[in-house]
C-alpha cells in the first residue's frame, strides 16, 4: 500500500531561551509569500506577544533564500476568483499591521534575495542582519504601488524614493552603507551573528524592551491601516 508524504509545513518555528526563529520554509518555491504563510507568520506573531517566556523573534527563510516575495500564482487565480483577491488584500492587511505593532523586538536574517513583499517583510522588522548574499529590490515597481512610510523610517526619504522609484536592486554592502542593514557577515555565519543578537534581546528585561518598542511603534505613527496606505497620510484603497 503506498503513502503520499505529508506536505511540510510552510513555516518552521524553534524556541530557544528567550527567543524564537520563525523560517519560511518554501525553499523549492523562493519561499514566496502565500496566504498561507503570511497567515502562519501573523498567527504565531500574535500568539508569541503575549507569551511571557519570548523577549523577541527573529524570521529568516530556508534554502538560502529569504524570500521571492509574494506568491503571484495567487494573483493569476484573483484576476478570475474576487473572492481569492480578497483574500490576498486581507491577509497582507493583518500580516503588515502584525509585524508593524508586534509589541517585541524583531529581527529579520536576510540570507540571498528579498525581493519585492519579502524586502518590505524584512523593512517591518527592528533590525536586519544579512549575509554576503543577501541582496533586496523592489522589481514589482514597473506594476504595483509599494510601501513607502516603513522604508523611509529607516533609511530616509533620499534613499527610500531612489529604491522604491527605480527599483534598483542593492546587495549586502550597499544596504550596509544606508543602515537598512546592521551588520553583514558571510552566509556560515549568519546563525552564529542571529544567536548573538538574539541572546542579547534575551537578556534583557521584556517589559523594559515593551516599553522601548512601544515608544518606537509611537513614533512611526502607524495606525491600523490597508496595506497600500503605510503612509499615514495616504488614501485607503477603494
């Protein structure tokens, strides 16, 4: 009698002291970001919040890739199902909102591409770390509108309106050089450097890293808002 194996799942989550690692764990498809993943990371974000045993998360992704971005298979099977568009606009909707007011420090390890969903996934975390690899554009500028507010907080306006109006992809070293990232080591390396930071963010004390990062989601002046509106200034999709 034969057997299918069991699909893997879509997103691995390790505890260690403190802390957790969630990977995206679709390797054979760039680690795209489907409904299904997105859905996973903001279900196991919320449900951490409030766990007394983690200080902070870190997100990385399997395979040597961070992530290709969003699954656009999804979006072919929206131009014929409103009710799978849908979907996508809500699931992005709660994912971006959970990981702009996670109340916890979050660290993105950025090893190869982080592209297009995937580079704003890594801009919605505190702090970035990447290895030699890693390398983040916005291809989809040619079709879709991007976020904006998020990226700006970190790198500025200047640099923000150079990746977001052109699309121009920028590697390790640059990314270094405008502070999207704080450190780059190579790829062997790159779960030693997390464990470092991770051990740090865990021994502190977490109402006091609460507190800080209640004061950070303050500052950004992000409410609860669509996907397509991370400007606080911005119209809300019809």
């Amino acid at each position: 009698m034969s057997t299918v194996d069991p699909m893997p799942p879509v997103m691995l989550t390790e505890r260690h002291d403190g802390w957790v690692l969630l990977t995206l764990n679709r390797p054979d498809k760039r680690n795209a970001l489907s409904i299904e993943l997105r859905d996973a990371i903001t279900d196991e974000l919320r449900a951490l919040a409030d766990d007394d045993a983690v200080n902070g998360v870190a997100i990385t992704g399997a395979g040597g890739t961070f992530s290709g971005g969003w699954d656009l298979k999804e979006f072919d099977l929206a131009a014929t199902d409103p009710d799978l568009g849908r979907q996508i606009w809500r699931s992005a909707d709660e994912f971006h909102h959970t990981l702009l007011t996670f109340p916890l420090p979050l660290v993105a390890a950025v090893d190869g591409p982080a592209l297009a969903g995937a580079f704003d996934l890594a801009v919605c975390c505190d702090v970035r770390l990447a290895s030699s690899t890693a390398r983040f554009a916005h291809p989809e500028f040619i079709w879709a509108d991007l976020l904006y507010s998020p990226l700006e907080a970190i790198v500025g306006g200047a640099v923000a309106r150079d990746l977001l109006l052109t699309g121009r992809e920028i590697g390790a070293a640059a990314a270094l050089r405008v502070g999207l990232v704080s450190e780059v080591v190579e790829p062997e390396q790159l779960s030693e450097a997390l464990h470092v930071v991770m051990g740090r963010i865990a021994s502190a004390p977490r109402d006091a890293l609460r507190r800080t990062k209640a004061k950070a989601i303050r500052r950004a002046a992000i409410d609860l808002v669509e996907t397509l509106a991370l400007c606080p200034s911005a119209p809300r999709r019809p």
